[in-house]
C-alpha cells in the first residue's frame, strides 16, 4: 500500500517596502561534499529593484520602483538588457539588438527567508555591452544551498545606455551625466541593504562578487564613499580593470560619440531619449563598427565601460587607492584564451602574430614599435618553451592577451592591496583546462563551477561533469562562501590558505591536475616583461600610494 503523497509546501512570500512577492520553492540537487540530503531554495526572480530606465528617465539617475498593492508574481527570470544579439569580438560585422530596458531586475535565492544568512552579490559580465542576470549559468540556487547563502544576481544598464557622458544629459535631482549602468549597481547594493532582511538576509553582511566588467564593478563599488559601510568583503574575479584606451571612452571621446549619434539619429542629444532603443543601439554599435584602429575616437578601442566623471570614477582603477576590504582576488591561468578561442585563422604563421599582436599593443596604446612586437613574440615563446606549454602562434598570441589585458593587473593590483590595506587579500589562480575548440583556462571559466552549473548541457562538453569536475565545484563554493561567512576562505578539499602577500608562496592553485596547492603564483616572468615594457600599472615597489 503506497503512502499519500506529501503536500508541497505553500509558495513563499517576503514583504518588502515596495509590496509583497510570491516566489517558487527549488531543489537544486546536491553537489560534491554537500552533507545530507538536497536542500531546498526559495527563489524570487525578476524583482524589480528601480523604476524602469526609459522614456525620461533613459539617462538618468535610478528612481525607486513605485509600490504595488496585493502579492506580485516573483517566479521568471527578467529578460535580457537590450544589447547586441549575440557576443562577438569587436570586429565582428552589426548584430540585431535584443531585448527590452524594462528587465533592470533582481533575482533572489535563499535557504529560507526566515533567518539572517550572509549575503552574497554577483555582478555578471559583459565587456559592460552585454551579459545578462537571466543566463542559466548564473542560476544561484545551488550556490545559495551549497554555501547557506543570500544569492543575488541583477541586471544593469549597457552599452550607451548604460556607460557614457555628456553634460546635456545631466540628471535634474543627482547632477550626475555618465555612468548610467555603475548607478544602477550602487542602487542595487543600495536596495539589498534595505530589502535583504525579507529574504533572510544579513543587510551587515554583503558580499560583493563579479566577473570580468562585473569585477571591476565590484573594484569601483567597494571604493564609493557613498558605499562605505554597506560592503563588507569583496570577490573580484577576472576583473576587467579599466583603463583608456581599450576599455573606456576618455571623456572628450564620449562627448562627441553622443554627439555624433545623437547627429546620426537627428536629435540633439536630450532628443537621444525620445529614439527607439534598438535603433539607438544600431546607431552606436555602426559608429564603432571598424576595427579598433579605425574607430572615429581613439579611446574605447576594445570595449566602453565607465567613463571618468570626476565623481563616481574620479580616476581609472590603476591611479586610485584600493579597496581597503577583505578581498578574493581570482584570475585564471589563460584569460586570452576566451578572445582567440576559433576566433583566429588556423594555422596561424609568425606573420600573422607578429601583425595580430601589433594590433594588439596599439588598441593598448603602446604604439607601433616593431622592436616591441618582436620582443613580445620572443619572451612568450621562451617562456612557453621554459615552461612546457604550446608555443604555436595561437596559443601565444592568447597568453599575450591574457596577461596584458588581465592578469598583469589583477597581479600587480593585488599586490598593491597587500601592501597598501589593512585587510587581507587572497589571490587564486584557477587552472581548470577546458575541452577543445576551447583551450587552457580561459576569461570566465570559473562562472559555471562557482555557480554549480557546468553540468548544464552548453557546458557540460568544455567544462566536464565528473566527479573532478563536482569536487571543484564544492571546493570553490566552499572558498566563496566560508569567506562570506567569516572572511577566511577554507574547504575540507584545499589545503590552509594564507593571506597574500608579494613576495611569496601563498596563492592557491586551484583546478590544476595535481589538484589544490597553495604556492608561488606561477607564470611571473610574463607579468615582468609588461613591467618592462612600460604596461601599467607599474609594479609595486614603483608605485606610489595612490597608485
């Protein structure tokens, strides 16, 4: 005689300023090292934390969102900022925009709203243009299970929406003009701290984490005046540090960008807020539609993020102190790999390098020196031979762009903060290999393993699903979440990890073969050759201390 099935469990409801939301009750399923049985997540998806960014408020500073009587629906993702279709390289020909401005919206999962869990805010990636809160990769159930953790994933503002400046768009209540997108993370953090505690959150209690953009959005968002107090650690992965000329519009560049579109679409520039959203993407995306060293303006050469304002981004990251808060400083072993990955001809001869990589050091602004090129091809390739590591033109050619785009920065930021705060760093060096086209361990990598969702049938074949694959997984949730919880990132799985510091063997190497190590961090024969050859920022017993 089989015995009457349970009843479920009604949906949860939290109260907020705003009004009630009625979420949906989740099993995420165990992952490695998970003890007992699967746990169960209430979700709260596609919350809206901010009016909607359109119409006249297109360009300007985040409004409240207004209240709303009776119990809204909080049970489906928001739908994607609207943005190109599809990610490409920034040579790739015009994709049709998709999706709405109306999806500036939250998602909540939590063990139980009942309860005050540490808190834990992730701020996804994009090259500031793309990304979504919405991808399955970042579904924070099993992270919020797996770590008794508050997960909170949100959209923002991109593209010229979100990252620009022009003193005619000046907001009438804040005086702000720029940095549209960055507002809505501050209004985030902002909202969490006043709504979490509905959700079963810790308000005291934030952590602020990101990928790529969304690492340096973390960087940024920990060094606001406006913020302090409300942030207490921070978990910064693959930042994308920015800097002019690749990843951001000088201020007199993005004055005449909104200029020139606002000419382009027949407006004046406040008239730029009457303009269809997708033909104002267009517009923007033809305007920098040549190669780098084509574009109308020499700065935002690879991507547009944050511009200088002389308030919210006072100076680019590498000329500011640092954040003086506990920080999780990841990168991974081949960042470059995630840009040159099926994206360059096979085979590819020295010729081709050495053209590739001038490119390259111009869209940096190193100029044109072929003695520089030269010298750059030779040291990798010495490097990779000394190392054992490919030393074909495509895998150099990623070790280039990884290292000077990402990692020399992350290291040497680092570095700076073990130096410069009181709080303790440390910096992890992730080198889980992916299955081929991909190759080594590329720029957002680590997503799908901090999440738990790299058994996800798009993942699954370049991440792998078996048990190696579990047990990282368990062991980076482990890392992020105790360092949530206590500030001290520890698992059953790595060894003790100590606190960063320049001169020695303390970073953790995680995904490698030989599994969990804490040792020197390898590879920094190629980070002293970007110090050399004049890259920033200058290592730190050069740099001053504001950078």
């Amino acid at each position: 005689m089989t015995s009457a099935a349970q009843p479920q469990p009604p949906p949860p409801v939290a109260h907020t300023r705003a009004g009630a939301l009625r979420g949906t009750v989740t099993a995420p399923g165990p992952t490695a090292g998970s003890p007992g049985r699967p746990r169960t997540v209430a979700a709260f998806l596609g919350v809206p934390y901010l009016a909607p960014p359109t119409g006249p408020l297109r360009f300007a500073s985040p409004r409240p969102h207004p209240p709303w009587d009776g119990i809204r629906p909080a049970d489906r993702k928001p739908r994607a900022f609207v943005q190109p279709s599809a990610p490409a390289p920034v040579t790739a020909p015009i994709r049709a925009p998709i999706g709405t401005e109306d999806t500036v919206h939250a998602n909540i999962w939590t063990p139980d709203i009942r309860g005050s869990r540490p808190v834990l805010v992730y701020i996804h990636g994009g090259g500031w243009q793309a990304g979504t809160a919405a991808s399955p990769t970042f579904d924070g159930a099993r992270l919020a299970a797996h770590g008794d953790l508050v997960v909170v994933t949100f959209n923002y503002r991109l593209g010229p929406f979100g990252f620009g400046l022009h003193e005619q768009l000046a907001d009438p209540g804040t005086e702000l003009c720029a940095n549209w997108g960055l507002q809505d993370q501050i209004a985030l953090v902002e909202w969490v701290r006043t709504t979490i505690a509905a959700f079963g959150g810790d308000p005291e209690n934030i952590t602020l984490c990101g990928t790529s953009a969304g690492g340096s959005s973390v960087w940024q968002l920990a060094l606001l005046p406006r913020l302090r107090g409300a942030i207490r650690r921070i978990v910064p992965i693959s930042a994308g540090h920015v800097w002019a000329p690749a990843y951001a519009l000088e201020p007199a560049d993005a004055r005449t960008a909104f200029e020139a579109l606002a000419g382009r679409l027949r407006v004046d520039v406040p008239g730029l807020r009457t303009v269809d959203a997708e033909r104002l993407l267009t517009a923007w995306q033809d305007y920098f539609a040549n190669a780098p060293d084509g574009h109308p303006v020499a700065s935002g050469r690879g991507y547009r993020g944050p511009v200088v304002d002389g308030e919210l981004v006072p100076a680019y990251d590498i000329h500011r102190p640092v954040p003086d808060l506990p920080a999780l400083v990841v990168t991974t072993a081949t960042e470059g790999s995630f840009y040159t990955a099926g994206a360059l001809p096979h085979p590819c001869d020295d010729a081709e390098l050495h053209t590739m990589v001038g490119a390259h050091l111009r869209m940096g602004g190193a100029g044109r020196s072929e003695q520089l090129v030269a010298e750059t091809v030779a040291h990798y390739r010495a490097c990779a031979r000394e190392e054992g590591r490919g030393s074909d033109p495509v895998s150099l050619f990623a070790e280039i762009v990884g290292d000077s785009m990402f990692r020399h920065q992350i290291v040497r930021l680092a570095e700076r903060g073990a130096r410069e705060s009181r709080a303790p760093r440390f910096l992890m060096h992730f080198e889980h290999a992916v299955r081929p086209p991909g190759f080594g361990t590329p720029h957002e990598a680590t997503s799908p393993f901090l999440f738990g969702t790299h058994g996800l049938p798009q993942h699954r074949e370049i991440f792998g699903d078996g048990p190696g694959e579990r047990r990282l997984s368990a062991t980076l949730m482990d890392l992020v979440a105790s360092f949530a919880h206590t500030g001290v990132p520890r698992s059953e799985h790595a060894p003790e990890w100590p606190a960063f510091t320049p001169d020695g063997a303390n970073t953790l190497r995680l995904g490698g073969a030989a599994g969990p190590q804490v040792a020197a961090l390898p590879k920094a024969a190629q980070l002293r050759f970007w110090d050399s050859a004049g890259w920033h920022p200058a290592p730190v017993e050069r740099a001053g201390a504001g950078g």
